[in-house]
C-alpha cells in the first residue's frame, strides 16, 4: 500500500507534539518497517526545512531531511499539480497541492489529521487511527 503523509504527520514525530506525537509515530514506523511505503510531497521537504530549522536549528533540521529522504518517496510538484490545485474547490492551497500531487504518483490514499479540508476527494484520506487500523487489517487478516 502506498501512502502519502501530510506535513503535519511529520511534523508531529519530529516535533514531539503531544498528544499527536503516538500515532504519528507508529504510522510512520510503518513506513520504516516496509508494511507500507511512504511517499511526502515534495513541498513538505521545503516547509520541513524552513520549521525544523526555525523550531531546532538549521543542522538538525538537514539531519532530519536526509532521514526522510531514505525512508520516503518523494511526490513530485509539477505544473500540471499546481494547476490543478490551482483549479479546485479546496480551500487550502497546501493541501491541494498535497493531494494532486498524491494522485500524480498513483498512491492509494493520503494519511493526515485534517481530513476535513479533503472533501469529495476520489483518493482515500485517512486519520492517522484510521491507517493505523487498515495496516493491522492488512497484516493480520481474519
């Protein structure tokens, strides 16, 4: 299964923000373990460096960056992703961007908290709980 993260997916396990800071990491785990494979829009990899470095420090945030590159794929931002995004109904532009990106590499759904800002969207969108629970589904089937 492959899965595309929000940024704030991310954000939570490097920031440890609590009480987001569990799940995010046991998803993303997921991805280090090959259950599933991981896949962050390429302008998460910018807003990652520009908040990591603010909230840590410059080298810090590189170090993370260089971690994320070897467990994720990277969603390209293409002219066709930004028009799109540009064109659609969602209210945030980051999100659009994220989510027309994730339907551009052909993921089969898109892990975040705010599955709110993705409606009637054709890609899955799931909470952090709800991937979590397909993951176990799909590894302990019954």
């Amino acid at each position: 299964m492959k899965i595309l993260f929000d940024t704030n997916i991310i954000l939570d396990l490097l920031l440890n923000r609590k009480p987001f800071v569990e799940l995010s990491t046991e998803v993303i785990g997921s991805v280090e373990t090959g259950r599933i494979e991981g896949y962050l829009c390429a302008t998460t990899i910018t807003t990652l460096d520009y908040l990591l470095s603010k909230a840590l420090n410059r080298k810090r945030a590189r170090i993370e960056i260089k971690n994320l590159l070897s467990l994720f794929h990277i969603a390209e931002v293409n002219s066709s992703v930004v028009e799109r995004a540009l064109n659609s109904q969602f209210n945030d532009f980051e999100d659009a961007i994220q989510y027309y990106s994730a339907t551009n590499c052909n993921v089969d759904g898109l892990v975040t908290r705010n599955n709110k800002d993705y409606k009637q969207t054709l890609l899955p969108i799931y909470t952090p709980s709800e991937l979590r629970s397909l993951i176990a589904l799909q590894n302990n089937p019954t």
